[in-house]
C-alpha cells in the first residue's frame, strides 16, 4: 500500500519495491499547488483509464501510468483496498509554477474517504 505524507506545501507518496516494480515507476512528490482536489473513485472507475503502461490484473491489481487522449493517471491499486483514492492535477501550470506530468491519481489505501478530506482541507487552508 502507498504511504503517504501531507506537507505545508506537498504531497508526498512512497512506494514499496513490489508496487514500483509494478507500476515501473518510482516515488511521487506532488507540488501542492498542482492539486486540484480528492475524493473516493466511483465504482467503474477503472473503465476511466487508458492505455497501460505498468501491470494490470483486472480486479487485482492494477498499476502503472496509463494514458488516453487529454488524460495521464498514475494508479497504485490492489483489491484489498477497496475503492482507490482519486487525486484531480493540474497538469500544465502557468510559467514559474512547476506542475506535474499527470492529471490525477488514483491509490489504494486505507482509508480514502479520510485522506481524501485532508488533502481537501490542506488545499482551503492554503
């Protein structure tokens, strides 16, 4: 599962070995300015994503970045966690202001619903 760490001013993400190995990626550190908001997925919202670049077991796990026309999702998720949280990026920033290079993210974690409202919280508070 993602450990991850809410900052003043970013959102931190780590991933074991097995889920970088996984999802052929490493660990992500997201400017919170990027951030657009949190929620929990709906239930179809594995049918959201694109192409696949990483690992994909459907309704096992599921893990990469994936990729369709206006959309880039970097996803960390296994059954066990239920419905993954969903963080809404700004991908493109205006010029000085770093952005990030996906649109959202989805994780498999304990407790989506909380971590959701905190990062929601961090983002009024700014």
């Amino acid at each position: 599962m993602p450990k991850l760490e809410l900052t003043e001013d970013q959102l931190i993400i780590r991933l074991s070995a097995s889920e970088k190995l996984a999802a052929l990626h490493g660990n992500l550190t997201i400017n919170g300015i990027a951030i657009r908001g949190a929620a929990v997925a709906d239930k179809k919202w594995w049918m959201t994503l694109g192409l696949r670049i990483g690992t994909g077991l459907p309704g096992v796990i599921i893990a990469g970045t994936y990729v369709k026309l206006g959309d880039r999702a970097f996803v960390s998720w296994t059954r066990k966690h239920g419905l993954p949280l969903e963080i809404t990026l700004a991908a493109k920033m205006s010029a000085g202001a770093r952005g990030t290079q996906f649109t959202r993210i989805l994780l498999g974690v304990d407790d989506a619903q909380g971590w959701a409202d905190k990062i929601n919280d961090a983002i009024v508070a700014c």
